[in-house]
C-alpha cells in the first residue's frame, strides 16, 4: 500500500515518541529497591537493620508488652511501627512516583471538526482531524529526571538519618528508664535504712541515750525520702508511657520494667580525638549528605529553567475531507511566540532556590559540627565524672563503712555511725547511678553525631559529604562528588 509523502514524512517523529513512552514505561512505580537501600544505610550505621514493607502491618511485633522490654526489642518495634517514621516512609514512595512522572511525555491530543455547509447551495459537510503531540518535553525531560532521581536519593538519606535519630532516642529513653529504675530501688533502701535507724534510735531513748528529738528528725528525714520515692515513681512512669509513644504502642499497658542494661562506658576509645570525630561525621552523616542531593535537585531544576526559555512546540499529522469529499493530509505545528512570558522569572526563581539551598546545606554541616562538638564535650566530660566517682567518691565512702562497722563490732561506736555510714554510701550511688546515666545517654548522642557509630571505618561512605561549603557551580554542570 502507497504511504503518502507527508503521512511518511511524519511517521519517524512520532516513532520516536512511541519509543520513549514505551522506554519511560519501564521505570517501575515500587519502592521496594529504594527502602532495602534505606534499610541498608540504616543497619550499615546503627547495627539495627528495619523491616519496612508497606502496607504496614502491626500484629508481628518483637516483646510481649508484659516481660522486661530489652534495648533490642525496643529499637526493633520502633523501627517497625513508629508512625512518625512510617510517615516519613512515604516520603519515599512519593518521590519514586515523581522521578516516574518525569520521566513521562505529555499525552498527545486528537482534535476534530465537523463543519457542515451554510447557506442555501447544501453540500457535503467538511470534516477535519489533527494528531498533535507536544514536544518540548523532549528536551526537558532529562534535566527533569536528573532532578527527580536527586529528590529520591534526599529522600532515601532524610529518611534514613530519621530513622537513625529515632534509634537514638529510643536508646537513650531506655538509658534512662533503667536509670530511673535504679534509682528507685536505691531510695528504697535509703527508706528502709533510715526505719532501721528510727527503731535503733528509739531503743536508745529507753536506755536514755537519745530523746525523742532524734526520733523526729529521722522520721521527717523519712517522711522526705517517702515524697521523693513518690516522686522518682512518677518520673519513672511518665517514662514508661513516652517510651510507648515512640514504639507506636501508646494505648499499650505501663506495668513493666525495662530490662536492667546500660551500654557498658568503656566503649569509648580513648585514641579518638575531636578531629577524628569531625572525619567520622563528614563520611558518615546522612542529613549532611541529604542537603548536597537538595542543592544537586535545585541545580537540574535550574537547568529545567534555562531550557524553557526555548519555545514550545507542538507537532503532528493533519487529515481533512473537504465539500468536494478530496482527502488531504498534511503536517500541524504549533510554536510558542514568546512575547509576555520570556520564562526570566522562572530562571530567577531557580537561582534563588539554588542560592537557598546552598546556603542550607552549609547549614546542616555547620549544625553537624556544632552537634559532633557539643556530643564529645558532654561524652568526655561525663565519663570523667563517672571515673572520679567511682574511684574517689564509692570507694571512700565503702571504706568509710568499713571502718564504721570494724569501730562498731569494737565497740567504739554506737549503731548509728554504721547507719550514717551506710546512708553515705546509699547517697553516692544514687549520684553515681545519675552521671552513669548522663554518660551512657552522651555516648549515645555522640554516636548519631557522627553519623550513628564510633567505629573509625577503613574507607568513606559513598553518601559522605567533606566537610565543606558546598561550591556553586555554573548552570550548564553538574556539582561534583556523589551524584547517584
């Protein structure tokens, strides 16, 4: 069959339009790839690795809400079922959609006209149909899904360092319950020693050794211990609740105990210095690293700017019968005349978020130094408290009551020295008790400071950022370093 000149003429254009919807079709909708990545980073950092497959599912969960709730357990349901984080999730699927649509051509339209003859001669009406596809596209859509493909990938380290800052805060929470636990039980035993010292103190007033001026101070030193236990008891079960909201179990029952472990404090190398530090952080923050693929997004979003100002053209085939029932086939094109909109505010729009974004990724990597430097001030300063209490404080106060009780079985002393003695050392691991928790809570945020371990790795991370502002670039180029 005879293909017409025109009709053949305009076929190869629109072959190729095919071509690339059927290519951009191939770019699949499932985000299934992009969390395993996520899930990666976060385990890669943390030594948690997620399970996050939507729907999301609520009736697997790791403890039975009853027996004492380990830090694993913990950080294994909040990762789980968070909401919070499982919002952030979507974030993810959502940008995957978005880097599919760029991919995509506009829709072509068919048009038609059916104009039927006026007046009194009559006639065959004349019939007209247009196929046009626009294709200016065309040239947008690879600096579209350069920016597309940058969003999901900040999506992916944004969602990731989340998920990072949740296992951090869930860890130090549980740091702090148990902390809270031990607490309690120390001031148990600070009551109970002082009701040992009210009944030997009234002993003594029946052998007319005391008055009962000593038996009051110690029952309003009781009476004051009593409100703080109370106290302790409630802070303690404020605790129990927001750890539950942060497992996404906040309607759960309260009546357990976390399970009675704090991360041991010699994990801290002593050879790592603030320098070795701010290294760790730059190869291994997320959040930094997630403000260089904003600045990357902006740039090719600039790069769509520019190439707007091209006009836009729409082409495709024509047919059209005419009265005389003659077919005729020809080409229908359209161009943009761009006379009111030169596309210049479009271009000053996306420098000045180019600008922002610059400005704000310099911003998170300030934060990140700021937050790396504060996190090992308080870590070192903290574990220094800790070693001067134990080494000082606790063993003079045991060696106090060693002495109290040897004087006392000698006969030197009365009961109540033993009982002072011993309620020294009560009040010394209580305060002990206290900066182990601050120590260990320090070491925990030192950790996502750097960007979620302390372990010096032997090469960087293909999402590190150095730690440095990040440089413009001209509008036709792409930011150097990582542009996965």
């Amino acid at each position: 069959m005879h293909m017409p000149p025109l009709l053949h003429s305009w076929s190869c254009p629109m072959g190729i339009v095919a071509a690339t919807v059927l290519l951009t079709g191939c770019v699949s909708l499932d985000p299934t790839a992009d969390y395993d990545e996520a899930m990666g980073l976060v385990e890669q950092r943390s030594g948690w690795r997620p399970d996050w497959n939507a729907p999301w599912s609520d009736s697997v969960l790791a403890w039975d809400g009853e027996s004492a709730l380990s830090v694993d357990q913990a950080v294994t349901i909040a990762l789980q079922n968070n909401r919070e984080l499982r919002a952030a999730l979507e974030a993810i699927a959502s940008a995957r959609a978005d880097l599919v649509q760029s991919g995509l051509l506009p829709n072509p339209v068919l048009s038609a006209a059916f104009q039927p003859a006026i007046g009194g001669e009559g006639g065959p009406a004349s019939i007209t149909f247009g196929f046009v596809q626009q294709l200016t596209d065309l040239w947008l859509r690879p600096a579209r899904k350069d920016a597309a493909a940058s969003a999901l990938r900040e999506q992916i380290l944004s969602v990731s360092d989340e998920a990072l800052r949740l296992v951090a805060d869930v860890r130090r929470a549980h740091a702090r319950l148990v902390s809270a636990q031990r607490g309690i039980a120390l001031t148990r035993s600070h009551t109970d020693l002082v009701e040992r010292s009210i009944e030997v103190t009234r002993q003594r007033i029946a052998a007319g050794e005391a008055s009962q001026l000593d038996v009051n101070r110690l029952r309003q030193l009781l009476l004051g211990i009593q409100a703080e236990l109370a106290q302790q008891q409630l802070d303690r079960d404020r605790q129990k609740r927001a750890v539950l909201e942060i497992l996404g179990l906040a309607d759960a029952r309260a009546d357990w105990q976390a399970q009675d472990v704090i991360p041991p404090l010699e994990m801290w190398p002593d050879e790592l210095t603030e320098s070795d530090l701010f290294e760790l952080a730059a190869r291994q923050r997320l959040d930094v690293a997630a403000a260089r693929k904003v600045y990357e997004t902006r740039l090719h979003e600039l790069r769509v700017a520019n190439l707007g100002s091209i006009p836009e053209l729409e082409a495709g085939p024509a047919f059209e019968r005419d009265e005389d029932r003659r077919d005729e086939l020809g080409a229908e094109i359209g161009l943009e005349i761009p006379i009111f909109d030169t596309n210049r505010a479009r271009i000053a729009k996306a420098r000045s978020e180019l600008r922002r974004a610059e400005a704000q990724a310099d911003a998170v990597r300030q934060r990140a130094i700021t937050q790396t430097r504060s996190a090992w001030l308080d870590a070192r300063t903290s574990l220094d408290l800790v070693d001067f209490y134990r080494e000082r404080v606790i063993t003079l106060a045991r060696e106090n009551l060693g002495l109290a009780e040897r004087a006392f079985q000698a006969g030197q002393v009365d009961m109540t020295v033993v009982l002072e003695t011993q309620r020294e050392l009560i009040l010394a691991e209580f305060q002990l008790n206290q900066l182990e928790a601050a120590a260990a809570v320090g070491l925990i945020e030192l950790e996502y400071a750097v960007g979620g371990t302390l372990a010096v790795a032997p090469t960087a991370s293909r999402e590190a950022v150095p730690p440095t502002t990040v440089t413009p670039v001209s509008d036709q180029s792409l930011p150097k370093g990582d542009s996965s």
